[in-house]
C-alpha cells in the first residue's frame, strides 16, 4: 500500500474515531440520563437546550459511520484489487456484525442473555447495508450513484406508505422504513430502531465517494477541494430544502424565542435517517474528514486514530462498562430519580464521557496493537 493510502487511512480512523467518543457521549446520557429522554424528532417545549445540542452533536455518529464503512469497503477493495475478495469480506462480516447485534450488544442493553424484547439498532443496520452493499458493488458505477442519490433522495417520498392492515408485509416494511414493533409470539417480539433502506443508500454513497476520489491515482489535494466542495454543497441544499420547508423532514416551526426556532429548524428525524438529516451530517462529516487529513501528522490526533482503528472492540467495551457502572451506581446510591438512578445535569454526563474516553484509552491502545501485529489471526479485522 503506497504511503499516501496510508496517511489517508489515518484521517479515516481519526474521524471513525472521533465519531465513536461523541457516540459513547450518547450512551452515557442513554444510562445516566434516561429520566428525561428524549423523543424523535425532540419535542422542542420539553428538552432542555444543553441535553438538545448534546444529541443534536451525536446525531453525527450514525451517518458517518456508515459512510466510512463504504468507503472502507472500497479501500480494502482497492488493497486487495479482487472484486470477489471484497463481496466475500462484505457478506461475511455483514453476518457477523447482525448475530454480534441479536446476541452481545442486546445482552449489554438490556442485561438479558434470552430478552422478551431485542433491538435491532445501528449495528444491525450497519450489518444488513453491508450484505446489500455486497451485491451493488457489482453493479456499473454510474448505476451506483444514481441508486444512492435515488435512495436517500428519495426515501422520504416512501413516508405515508403503511402495511398495517397488511400483516404478512408489515415486518419487511418496518424492516425497511418504518419504525416498529414485529411481534413474533407472546413472549418475543422486536423492535426495528433502524430501518436500513437509508442506511443503504449511506453506505453506498460512501463506496462511490471512495471509488471516485480515494482512488492511488487522486493527489491529496484535489480530493480534499472536492470533499470540501461536495460538503458545503450537501449543506446548502440541506438549507435551501429545509427554508421551503416541504420536503426532507418534518417542517420546523416558529417557536416563542429565536433559540427554540433555532432548536426547530435544526431537530431532524433520525429513525429513519431523513433525507435532511443525512445531507446535513454527511456534510458536516465531509467537513471534518477534510479537517483530519490536513492535521493528520499532528501528535493530537493519535489517539483518535487508535480509537478509531478498532471501533468494534470500543464499542462492545463502552456498553459492558457502562451497564457495570450504572448497576453499581444503583447498589450504592438506591433509584434517586423514580425507577431509574439518574445524573442531575447535562454537564455531568460530558464529565463522566470524557473520564471514561481517558481511562479506556490505554485498554483500547493495548488491543490495537494486539490487533496490528497479529493480523493473522482473521477474526480481528472485524473488530
């Protein structure tokens, strides 16, 4: 692999990295702070404006990791240049990150190791666009951008459809689009937190990115003007569409004080993805991965460069010590907010993320070396 592949691989697990800490951000409110959950969309009159642009911040996480995860593809394609090789490696960790998601990571949310309810959240979503992306990757490449601008261009059109008086369509629906419920007996039933058709199209936008502009045969520069360019276009068109205020998103309103109009405009769907809420968070990701390449050989960014070399071993790590953490939090300190123990401010959610982000650190660097020098132990690459 050429040096410039590289260093551009570098900006990609600091940005992968970066992302993941603002998730662990999230998680932390989802355990400590789930006495004032939140809704999606937010309802505006009822969430504070610290706990609102702390989730407004994660809202980042989702779509740039499956982003990267397309382009990922394309790089471990280019690596190994074996259209074959890249489909395999797409489908079996494809598989691998669906059971890893009805199995661990529902065991580190609810505790539960046989739950009456299972979520199928990012991971599963992430999962599935990669056994889709497995087969679009055969597909001409002008077919490819097309179906990803159609997909998450379009989707929202999809909004109104419903199967609920159709049964046997249901599932896929919710599967698909529509958030719900897919009750398989009395004692079993799941809940579809992300349905994947737009994650699709996210994934496959970040393959077609790659394939375009990732390529040995583009100088640093000009792929940064363009990634520059098509960030700034992503947002604008995110503002244009959201100032029509018809299409995109549900419409934002006037609200009492220019803050909480602000905090309307701003308040995007996340479950599904809207077509508004991708453009702004890709775009801003593109911002961002621009930003890390130009500083990449900065010694600050090391350390998001190891945290994102190794997201998955973060990920199942931050869930098992967060579940530990608040179990004895509960133990020591009783239910202090109903039937949840609860942190009393935003703030103290940011301070107990970036503790934790300080003390998993040397545990996380300790696997990614373990994981680079035994590169030939195959399991590893999926974490």
């Amino acid at each position: 692999m050429s040096a410039q592949l590289s260093q551009r691989l570098l900006a990609i697990d600091a940005l992968r990295g970066l992302i993941i800490l603002i998730m662990m951000l999230d998680h932390v409110r989802d355990t400590f702070y789930v006495h004032h959950q939140v809704a999606d969309p937010m309802v505006i009159s009822q969430t504070e404006p610290t706990l609102y642009f702390g989730r407004v911040l994660a809202h980042l996480c989702a779509p740039m990791f499956v982003f990267l995860t397309g382009l990922s593809a394309y790089l471990y394609q280019a690596k190994n240049n074996n259209l074959s090789m890249t489909r395999a490696f797409l489908f079996k960790r494809g598989l691998f990150l669906i059971l890893l998601e009805i199995t661990v990571i529902n065991f580190a949310w609810t505790g539960q190791l046989i739950p009456q309810v299972m979520y199928l959240q990012v991971i599963w979503a992430i999962g599935i666009s990669m056994l889709a992306l497995a087969g679009l990757i055969a597909l001409p490449q002008k077919i490819r951008w097309v179906l990803a601008l159609l997909i998450i261009f379009g989707h929202n059109l999809l909004d109104p459809i419903s199967f609920k008086d159709v049964p046997s369509i249901q599932p896929l629906w919710n599967i698909l689009h529509e958030r719900g419920w897919i009750v398989l007996n009395d004692q079993f039933k799941l809940r579809t937190s992300y349905p994947v058709l737009p994650w699709i199209g996210v994934i496959l936008l970040g393959y077609c990115f790659g394939e375009a502009w990732f390529g040995r045969h583009v100088l640093a520069k000009q792929r940064q003007n363009t990634l520059m360019k098509a960030g700034i276009l992503f947002i604008a068109i995110f503002f244009v569409l959201r100032c029509i205020n018809i299409y995109g998103d549900h419409p934002w309103v006037s609200m009492p004080t220019t803050l909480e109009t602000m905090m309307s405009f701003f308040n995007l769907t996340k479950y599904p993805p809207s077509l508004l809420f991708i453009l702004f968070n890709v775009g801003v990701g593109l911002l961002l991965l621009v930003f890390l390449e130009k500083k990449q050989m900065h010694s600050w960014i090391k350390p998001l460069v190891v945290y994102g070399s190794v997201p998955m071993f973060f990920y199942i790590l931050h869930l098992f010590v967060l579940k530990l953490l608040y179990s004895i939090a509960v133990m020591q300190y009783g239910l202090n907010h109903g039937q949840y123990f609860g942190l009393d401010s935003v703030l103290s959610l940011w301070i107990t993320a970036i503790i934790l982000s300080i003390v998993l650190y040397p545990l996380v660097a300790l696997f990614a070396r373990f994981k680079h020098n035994n590169k030939q132990i195959r399991i590893l690459k999926y974490f």
